[in-house]
C-alpha cells in the first residue's frame, strides 16, 4: 500500500551536485556525471526515485586533488601542519558551527539516500557534531598534557603529537556521515591534509556541507572528489605521496589499494572492515532481555551494520523457546519509509541486495535450515523481510559470509567449546554479546572472549559507542582504533624537542617560551 509522503520529506528538486572541492575552491564539473537513485518510490505504482547527479571525476581531477593536499601539507612545512593547536580547533569549531545550520538537509538526504529511519538519521547527525565537539576537548586535554618538558638522563624533551602527512579517506554507505567523519576530523584537526571520497550510496548529504569545508579550513587542506573508486582512489594511491589510508569499508578492497602503493612501509592503515559479530545466549539468560538485544543486534537499520549481530548461538535446552518468542517479535516489526512513525525496517539501498539475501536463504534452506518466522522471506522491490534461519550450519554460505542485510541465522550448541571454537576460526574478532548471569560461568567465558575480540558486550548487542570507548577489532576486523581519544592517535605520531640539560640550552629554551616564537615549543594552558 503507497502512503503519501508527507510535504517535508518530499523530493520537490533533485540535486545537481555540479562542484568539488580542491585547493581551496569548488570547481565546476562540466564533464560526465552519475544520476544518484534512490530505492524509495515516490510513485504509487513502485519506480526509483532520482536524487539527483554527481561529478564522474577520472584520474586526472584525483591527482590534482592528491596535488592540492600535497601543496598544503608541503613536507610538514605547509600552514596547516605548523598552525597552533588554538588555531585549528578554531577552524574545526568553524566548520562544525556551519555544519549545525544544514541539519535538517542532511537528514533528509540520510534518510532518503540510505533508507535510515527518521530517530536514526537524526541520531547519526547529532552523534556525529557531538563527536566534532568531544574531538575538539580531548584535542585541548592532549595538549595541555603535553604542556611540560620532562628530563631523563640528563636530556628534557619537549614531547608532542604531529601528524603523518597526506591522507586518502573514504567512507562506508551505512553511517556516510558520521563513520566517515570518525576517520575525516581527528585526521584534519591533527594537522593532515585529507583528499576523501565518498562512498557510491550516501553521497548527495556532503552536498550541503561543502562551502562549510571550503570557509573553514585553508585551501588545499581539505579536498573532496567523487567518481568511482578504482577511477580516483586507485591512481591516488599508485602515485605513493598518501602517507595514511583511512577506510571503512571491506578488506578486499582496503587490501587492493594498499598492494598499488608503491611504498607500503611507509603507509599506515587507519581500517575499520568486516565482522561476523555472534551472540551467545547460554542457559542461564534471561529470556527476555536477550531476545530483545538480539532483536536490536540483528535488525538496526537492516542489519546493515559492522557491529550487527549477524549469527545467534542459543544453548540447546532454550533454543526452542528462544526461537519461537525472537520469531514473534521479528514478525512484529514494522517495515515503512524511513519518515513513518515506528518504522524499524526500512528500504534497502542497494538495488541488488534483496537477491542477494534471498540467495542466502535458498542456499541454507536447501541445506536443512527453515525459516521459522511466518514474514521471513517476502520480497518486494526494494526489500526482502528478515528471515530467522534455524538450524544453520557451517557448510552455508549464510554462515560464512558477512551478509549486510537482513538474514538472521541461529545455531544451537550444547557444549560452550562450539561457539568458542568457531570464533577462534573465524577471520574476524570485532565483538561479541554475551547474555548469561551465572558469575562462575561468565567468568572463564569473559577471560577467553577478550583474546578472540576487542569487545564483549555483556546482557547487550553489539555497538560502537559510546565513541570516547575503544572501536576496533582483530584479524580483518580492523585496523588501528577508532574512538575519540584513540583517533587522534591514530592518525598522528610521537615527536619532540630533545635538549641536553645544561646552561647553554636552557638559556635557548627559556627564551623559545617566553618570546613564543615557536607553535611546537610552548607551555601555554589552553582553555
């Protein structure tokens, strides 16, 4: 049945993003261009939506760009990298301050790009400024601990953060605002030049915010290209001046880029890639309160998440009761357009990803799973209803592979060793959930878990936030850590003023802090 979409939200003009972002200025494209689509139909009768057009750059316009980040870091000599920390936190406090008058634009774009729904676009904005804002404190928090020479061996050492150079970032569809600033704004504020490029699927929502980067940083720090990965992202990293590779993404193509560059021992890996994020409920959980995590786990945004549970391990003496009650409730939710109001399921933005699910459910029901709730399976043009797979087993490609969507498998186990042993297999180690109460039994379980992923979420779903905690994983999981705190230290390194202590250069350092002639050489408190 069609709703008709309130006024708000409705597509009155698409747009024609004719401009990006290099050196400073928004160049016109007059070149060839990609129509962006969206799954949502604006017709009773089911047709995509166009949203509107972006530039199809070629490898010319991407090593301009590479140019312009090159120009304006110019070997750590440029303006950015040996600007004050109070100038830059000034530049990003410019930038997010404009950014927060182009709310209601990006939300609409999240939710009609992407398929989020209205409370988590909204949350993706909102995280994403406070993200900006507790970047900038933990930013001032660094500095003033740096504040201070220390002495050892005779030697004070004036020790500071500085950053690695150029950096390549480029962002995942599923958060296109807020993961990809989680790479963008500790890479900027560190003092790196950035060239990024956003990801096919969510990338009309820059729009808005481009003169926002233009204004508030100098020309060249920040540039902004668009056109298709192997096009731009490729030739960038051939030519060998990216000094950091930020990807949230998948590892084979984090894997690519990386095998181009010319001087991998140079490159840092700033990655956040795949999970394969299992549940475990054990015998003694509280029913309740697991099934309702899972159900978050599984079903946000479609399962469209790194951090999504993408398989239940249920012990075998609840699994049936367990899989009658979670069945239920996946049945009950609601699938709408991301504007309705209690919409928890919600268009899937890939054209080709309800296939692919319904390949997944073929492939393990012609292996012995069923489906076990009534909705699971039903297919419509840009949506395929969760399925609850049960019993599911190693040989299905359900089980294998990291499905992105909404497909949810379960496997019973009797012995803790299973699920256990399958983890310790498995190519990722991002997070685990675990749902039990029994302190004697947990506590092995916990002093296990923590060797095999970076996160174990006790009687609660996978998550990233909140984002001042460790994000990060083992295996191809990840690369570096992501959080506030650890971000800027991810994309920057240790480096200081070594002096021997003696009257000579003491005489120098106290003149260096009282003429604050120098950016890196002061004990100034900032505020």
């Amino acid at each position: 049945m069609f709703i008709k979409i309130p006024e708000k939200y409705q597509i009155k003009k698409t747009v024609n993003q004719n401009t990006y972002l290099v050196d400073g200025e928004l160049k016109q494209w007059t070149g060839e261009t990609s129509e962006v689509f969206s799954t949502i139909s604006s017709t009773e009768s089911y047709k995509p939506t166009l949203l509107g057009v972006i530039p199809t750059l070629g490898a010319k316009e991407a090593i301009a760009a590479l140019d312009s980040a090159d120009d304006a870091y110019n070997r750590g000599q440029g303006l950015w990298p040996t600007m004050t920390v109070e100038e830059r936190i000034l530049c990003m406090t410019a930038f997010v301050e404009q950014m927060k008058t182009k709310r209601d634009e990006v939300v609409k774009l999240l939710m009609w790009e992407i398929g989020k729904n209205l409370p988590d676009s909204e949350k993706e904005f909102d995280r994403t400024v406070e993200y900006i804002y507790d970047t900038i404190e933990d930013y001032k928090q660094m500095d003033r601990d740096s504040a201070k020479f220390v002495k050892n061996s005779n030697v004070n050492a004036h020790i500071r953060r500085g950053p690695l150079g150029i950096v390549l970032c480029l962002g995942p569809y599923n958060y296109p605002l807020n993961e990809t600033f989680a790479l963008l704004i500790p890479a900027l504020i560190m003092g790196n030049t950035v060239v990024f490029k956003p990801a096919k699927i969510g990338v009309l929502l820059l729009s808005p915010l481009l003169e926002a980067f233009q204004n508030s940083f100098p020309k060249g720090v920040v540039n902004i290209i668009y056109g298709r990965g192997r096009t731009v992202a490729s030739p960038i990293m051939k030519d060998g001046r990216v000094d950091v590779l930020a990807l949230i993404g998948n590892s084979t193509s984090a894997n690519a880029l990386q095998d181009v560059h010319p001087k991998s021992n140079r490159l840092r890996m700033v990655l956040g890639l795949e999970a394969k994020n299992p549940a475990i409920v054990l015998e003694d959980a509280d029913l309740d309160l697991a099934i309702d995590e899972c159900i978050v786990g599984a079903t946000s945004f479609n399962g469209q998440r790194c951090t999504a549970l993408k398989v239940l391990y249920v012990h075998e003496a609840i699994v049936g009761e367990f899989n009658r009650r979670f069945a239920k409730k996946v049945d009950a939710l609601k699938f709408g357009n991301p504007w309705e109001d209690g919409s928890k399921l919600t268009p899937l933005p890939e054209p080709g990803k309800p296939a692919y699910i319904q390949e997944l459910i073929d492939d393990a029901t012609e292996k012995g799973a069923k489906i076990i709730n009534k909705k699971g399976g039903e297919i419509t043009d840009n949506y395929i209803y969760p399925a609850v797979l049960y019993p599911v087993t190693k040989d299905m490609r359900v089980y294998k592979e990291e499905q992105f969507g909404p497909v949810i498998p379960v496997i019973a186990f009797s012995d803790i060793e299973e699920p256990l042993d399958d983890m310790a297999a498995s190519n990722y180690g991002q997070q685990v959930s675990l749902f039990g109460k029994d302190v004697k039994t947990l506590a092995p379980l916990i002093d296990t878990l923590v060797n095999l992923v970076c996160r174990v979420n006790l009687n609660s779903s996978c998550q990233r936030g909140p984002d001042v905690y460790p994000f990060t994983g083992r295996k191809d999981s990840a690369v570096a850590t992501l959080s506030v705190h650890d971000a800027l230290r991810s994309f920057s390194i240790r480096t200081f003023l070594a002096s021997k202590d003696n009257a000579y250069n003491n005489a120098i350092l106290k003149d260096l802090l009282n003429t604050k002639s120098s950016n890196f050489v002061r004990t100034d408190y900032i505020l």
